[in-house]
C-alpha cells in the first residue's frame, strides 16, 4: 500500500532549488504512477465541475517544454499529494481517495489561483504611452534601461519593436498609422515601408504586446514581490526550468517579451485565444492559431518575424512563446480558461454569482496579491 507522508504547504514544495533530473527508471514509473492517478481522478469527476482539475496538473505536465521541468513538475505532484515519488505500486485508492481527491484538489486549486487566474487578469492590456524616437531608443540601448521609470521602459519597448518589425502587426502585417502619417507628410514623391516598397493601406494604430505579463515581476510600493508573485514565478519555472530569470526585475520590458500588434491580436494574444506554434527547422517562423471559433479571425497564419539586420533588437524569444502557447493549451483543455472569465466577469460587473464565494475569495485574493494595480497595466 502506498502511504502517505505529511503534506507541506504548496508554496514551500514548490520552491524548489537546483532542480534534479529523475534517473530514467525513476521517471519511467513515476510517469506511470502520475498518470493512474490523475485518469483515476477524471473519471470521478462531476459533469458541473467549474473546471477539470485533473485535466489542468495533467496538461501542466505534459505542456511543460523540457524534460527537466517534467521531472520538476512530478516530485512538485507527488510532494502535493503527500505520495512517494520513488513507491512502485499505485496509491491505495479504496481506503485513500478522499484524501488523494483533496489533495488533487489542492494542487489544482493553488495553481489557478497563484498563476493561471492571476495571468489572465493581469495580462488584459499593455498600457501604451508614446513610442520612443529612434535616437532615444539607441540611447537607452547604450546603457539599457534600468534606472529608467516604468512609463519610460514600456515607451522604449514600444519604439523598439515598431522598429524591429517594421512598424507592422506581427499577424496581420498591417502597417502603423501613425508612422504611416509621418511618413506621408515628409516632402517627396515615393512614401515606401521599411523594406523599400510602396507604401500602401490600410492602416492601424499598432500597439506592444508583452508575452509574459509585465505586472509577473513588478513590486510593491515597498519595492518587493508579493508572496502571490513570487508563487507565480515559482510555477512558471516549472514550464521551463529558470525561465524567470529571463525576466526578472526590469528584463521584463525588454523587446525578447514583447511585439507589435493591433488592438483586436493585443487582446486575443493576452487573452490567450492566440497563440504561436513554431514550425520546424525554421528560425523565427510561426504558424499563428486560435481557439476562437473559425472564421472569427483571419487565422491560422504562417509568419517570419522581422529582426533587425543586427540584431541590435532582440527577437521574441522562442522560449517564452513555446510558454505562452502551452498556457494556451491548459486554460483550453482543461475548462480553467472559460473558468477564469467568468470570473473576471464578475469581477468587472463589481459582484459575483450567487452562491460564488470561492470566486469572491479568488477575487480578494487577486487584489491582495498586487495584481490589479492599474498604473501600468499587463
């Protein structure tokens, strides 16, 4: 019989150090084990579940992006539920299942409200203030920009990646209006785009778009994390092994975590009913999909990002939009995401459905975790 060991609290199992691969026999049947547990817990589940908490720890492990934080991600399970990793044989589920249901719960439970609803939330919108001119851009390279105020970095990042993708949508390719103006009422005959063709219409007003929300790493008054964002990093990391240190601090607003899109692909970006699968064997090529339902959206769509001659501007990083697309996947298989926006549903009517005082308490929680500071939103 399995037995279980006393369960500590998640913010302390997840807080993991120096993640260690599992040999391969250890992983073979700790995989093995996962599975049983979580298909056990499937098929119990009711119909009116508000989201399928087995189908979310189970595509969290699936979703993660490398064999490591699959390791990472089993000990963090097995700890959750208070069960041996290294035990050979399936938990005893006649005597155990109450405890190993709430347990399953549990987990689910605090990875919803420490990182996929706090996601959701905060990464409705990029606030937008002007772009930087390309002198100040190239000034701000020169020493970074990290005593730069906040209102001035996501200016920069703007400016940045306007320039880097030629002033166009990375999906749409439509071109920016307010460059296009500028353009156009420069002296000359020939107005041409950034590769040296004409320039034509139609035009948007394209706005930056972060990859992982700007509002993951940004401090409280006191200049530190809440204990709700630091969990969200933590569960980050098990995507992909030390991808916080990415963005940690101001590395957030840098244009690897960032891109330029039109308002409609800003929200569905954010939103996550846009994502960007890569296509194989070639660099910076993407096949642009969405959940919405088709013919919603012009999509799919196959793309190669712009990049500078140089460099000087870095790329989207694959690795965060390989997260951004598994995060897709979760919040969609699993039922949270359709979850999460009835909630913020009912957060933006200023109530909650009656009978909803597990999404009153997520509510509260969001705002005690820093995430609602609008000052710079996303």
């Amino acid at each position: 019989m399995a037995r279980h060991r006393p369960q500590a609290p998640l913010e302390n199992i997840i807080n993991f150090s120096g993640p260690q691969p599992l040999a391969a026999d250890q992983r073979a049947r700790a995989k093995a084990r996962f599975y049983s547990v979580v298909n056990h817990f499937r098929a119990a589940e009711a119909s009116d579940a508000p989201y399928s908490c087995s189908l979310l720890v189970r595509y969290m492990y699936e979703y993660s992006c490398t064999e490591l934080s699959q390791d990472t991600f089993l000990r963090t399970f097995f700890e959750s539920m208070g069960l041996d990793i290294a035990a050979e044989h399936d938990p005893d589920f006649e005597h155990e299942e109450n405890q190993l249901s709430g347990n399953l719960a549990s987990f689910a439970d605090f990875l919803l409200d420490n990182f996929f609803i706090p996601l959701k939330a905060s990464g409705q919108r990029t606030a937008q203030p002007s772009p930087a001119h390309l002198s100040a851009i190239q000034r701000a390279q020169g020493r970074y920009h990290e005593d730069l105020p906040t209102p001035d970095r996501i200016s920069y990042l703007r400016g940045a990646c306007l320039i880097r993708d030629h002033h166009r949508c990375v999906i749409s390719r439509q071109f920016d209006l307010r460059e296009a103006t500028i353009r156009v009422e420069k002296p000359g005959d020939s107005v041409q785009d950034d590769e040296g063709n004409l320039l034509r219409g139609p035009y948007v007003y394209l706005e930056v778009s972060h990859i992982i929300p700007h509002s993951l790493t940004r401090p409280d008054a006191d200049g530190q994390l809440s204990n709700s964002k630091k969990a969200a990093l933590m569960v980050l990391n098990m995507f992909d092994c030390d991808v916080s240190n990415m963005i940690d601090g101001v590395n957030i607003d840098r244009p690897f975590n960032a891109m330029s899109l039109t308002h409609d692909f800003h929200i569905d970006f954010n939103n996550f009913s846009v994502f960007f699968e890569p296509v194989p064997d070639q660099e910076h090529t993407y096949r642009i999909d969405t959940f919405l339902p088709a013919g919603i959206l012009p999509l799919p769509v196959t793309r190669t990002l712009y990049l500078t001659s140089d460099q000087s501007i870095e790329p989207p990083s694959p690795r965060l939009l390989a997260i951004h697309r598994a995060i897709a996947y979760i919040l969609r298989l699993s039922g949270a995401g359709e979850y999460i926006d009835k909630i913020l549903q009912d957060m933006e009517e200023m109530g909650v459905r009656e009978g909803g005082s597990t999404e009153l308490g997520r509510l509260v929680t969001l705002r005690l975790g820093g995430w609602f500071d609008r000052a710079v939103s996303a």
